[in-house]
C-alpha cells in the first residue's frame, strides 16, 4: 500500500499578495480584501519580524480558542511571542522564541474541561 502525504487541494491553500506602498514600505491583502502594512519599523507599520512574532501568537491562539473555548470562553486572555533577531555566518533568523499565554476559565464544569485540555492545546 502506496503512502500518502497530507491531502491538499482549494481548501488548503492560502496566498498574500504583496505591493509596494512607499519607500522601504510594503502592502499585505489576502483574498477577503483585508491588508497590512510592512514597514522598515521607523514607523508604526509591523516590521516582518514583528509579522512572524504575531502569525506565532495569532496561530497558537486561533488554537486555543477553537479548542479550549469550545468548553468555556475565556474569562481574561492575553499572549505574547517575543525573540531576538540575530545576524550571524546563519543569516538574519530570530533565536530565543517564546509564546506565552495567560489565559483564565470560568470556575465550573465547562471551565474544568478548558483547563483540561490547556496543555495539551498548548504543545
């Protein structure tokens, strides 16, 4: 029996177009319409590191709250990803990755199971 990889097909793909707005300053849309601005971080555009950081965050979070907020929602939410951008004989990459959230339930059953699988989400 042959094996398969992950199936892939309209449903899983995902594109961002790109166009220069500015000097050093960049236009994210995606298909909905919705956009971002990309800036060198002179100015209050995100930076593509600061992009990276929050696509991070942002994923970890969408799965946490499909997940965990199935059972109850969260009664306070807060997240952070932060690491430091390095040049070295590698190239620009970012070191010292860390996501933390800090999240809370409500007391009770739905809570309970929340916090349950909270680990888990996590890993």
């Amino acid at each position: 029996m042959a094996e398969t990889g992950p199936q892939t097909g309209p449903e899983t793909h995902r594109s961002i177009d790109l166009h220069q707005i500015g000097e050093h300053r960049w236009m994210a849309t995606n298909a909905r319409g919705g956009g971002v601005s990309i800036g060198p971080g002179d100015d209050p555009d995100f930076t593509p590191v600061e992009l990276l950081l929050a696509a991070l965050v942002g994923c970890g979070a969408a799965d946490l709250d499909h997940i965990a907020g199935k059972r109850a929602p969260f009664e306070t939410f807060a997240a952070r990803a932060e690491g430091d951008k390095v040049r070295d004989e590698g190239g620009n990459h970012l070191t010292q990755l860390t996501v933390t959230f800090d999240v809370t339930f409500p007391e009770g059953e739905g809570g309970d199971s929340a916090r349950e699988v909270l680990p888990r989400t996590l890993q």
